[in-house]
C-alpha cells in the first residue's frame, strides 16, 4: 500500500510559513496563534487487494481527491498540528478483473513540536477501505502509530491497534 507521500510536503510548507510568521510578529506572539488550511489534492495510487478476484487478489488502481485539513496552533514554545486526510470521490478499477471499487476512510495525525528544543510527539491512526463489488471483495487496513522523541533525540515507537482484513 503506498503512503500518500504530498501529506507531508504540505504539512512541512505550511509550518514553515506558520515558524515564519512567528519569527516576523516578535512580541505580539504573545498569546497562541492558530491556523487551519483546507486543501484538496488529486491523487492516484495502486494497492494490493488479497481477497479480490476471488481470493487470487491483484493490483487496484485508485483515483480521487483527497481533502487535507491541518490545524496548527503554535502557543509556549510549541507547535500542534492536527492534520485530517480524506478521500472523497475515490474510485478504483481492478487491473486484472476490471472489478469497480470505492476507496473511503479517514487518516488522522496529531503531532506536538518544539520550536526550540524539547521532546516531541506524533501520533498517526488511519483507516483505509478499498470496498468491492459483492462479497468477500472488501480490504479494511486500521494502524495506529504513537512516536516520541526525546529531548536528546533518543526515539520511541509504539505500534498498536493494527489489522488488516477480508471481509
């Protein structure tokens, strides 16, 4: 399954322009600042189904818009962005069977950074769908992923929740 790799340019672009707008306000930053953005991002991907084709499985390509939420709210030191990502419209096509599919769920992150120095966290759960025609032809991936880093940098990864299934 591949990873929708754009989430984190846009996350990466808009704190880099939120750090800016925090370098350029001096004192009035006083009190917290926050941002919410609102995109919508074409998107293709291919991803593995198992249980399509009869349990032979095959390659689904998958195309729609996907909408990418991100709050991001920079108060004591540090910045806290919720990202919210979305497909919407989301169709597949079996590139062996020529099977129709929808792609539906939500991908959720939350992370806690310093701006100077300090320990930070990330928290990542995501539900992905690929439902097919019929029965047995639906692929439900769940992950959740809770990450730490220290403030010597020392890393702490805890994967938990996860399953992926046929149904």
């Amino acid at each position: 399954m591949k990873k929708f790799l754009f989430k984190r340019k846009t996350i990466t672009f808009t704190l880099a322009i939120t750090l800016l707008i925090v370098s350029l306000a001096g004192a009035a930053l006083a009190q917290a600042l926050a941002i919410t953005t609102n995109d919508f991002v074409p998107f293709a991907l291919v991803t593995f189904v198992p249980c399509a084709d009869g349990g032979a499985g095959e390659l689904v390509l998958v195309q729609g818009t996907l909408h990418l939420q991100d709050h991001i709210t920079i108060n004591n030191g540090r910045a806290n962005i919720k990202t919210h990502a979305q497909p919407q419209g989301a169709t597949g096509v079996g590139l062996t069977t020529g099977d129709s599919y929808q792609a539906t769920g939500v991908t959720q992150e939350q992370d806690s950074i310093p701006l100077i120095n300090g320990a930070a966290e990330f928290t990542f759960i995501n539900n992905f769908k690929i439902i097919g025609q019929g029965p047995d032809n639906n692929f439900l991936v769940h992950q959740t992923v809770h990450q730490t880093i220290n403030a010597n940098g020392d890393v702490t990864t805890t994967i938990f929740d996860t399953s992926v299934e046929c149904r």
